[in-house]
C-alpha cells in the first residue's frame, strides 16, 4: 500500500504529459487539415478534424492504435 502510494504521482504526472500531447498534436492536426475550398482535399478534415472533440477522439485512437 505504501509503495501504490508513492508511485501515484508519478503516474499522475506522466497521463498529465500524454494528455498534453495528446492536446498539442490535436491542434497541429486542426491547423493543417484545416477545410478548403475544393471539396476533393477535404478528406481528412470531414473525417478526423471537423470539430476538437472528433479530433481529440481521433488523435486518442490513433494513440491507442483502436482502429475500427
């Protein structure tokens, strides 16, 4: 019990430092894969980066590799 004690904030601090990247790699993606004018090049937006939660959502399967 002592030592799951011990090792909570180190554990606490590493999901603190993935949820960041997870965060900053979600807004590069919404900045270059951002919705064009020609309807052809909007593949990637209409299906992973339309909004920041389907983002996220799909940066955290692309991390878990939980691929449909």
């Amino acid at each position: 019990l002592k030592c799951i004690k011990r090792t909570l904030p180190e554990i606490a601090s590493v999901i603190v430092l993935l949820a960041l990247h997870l965060c900053l790699f979600t807004m590069i993606g919404m900045l270059l894969f951002t919705k064009s004018d020609d309807v052809k090049q909007n593949g990637e937006w209409e299906l992973h980066f339309r909004g920041l939660l389907q983002s996220l959502t799909s940066m955290l399967v692309l991390l878990t590799t939980a691929n449909n």
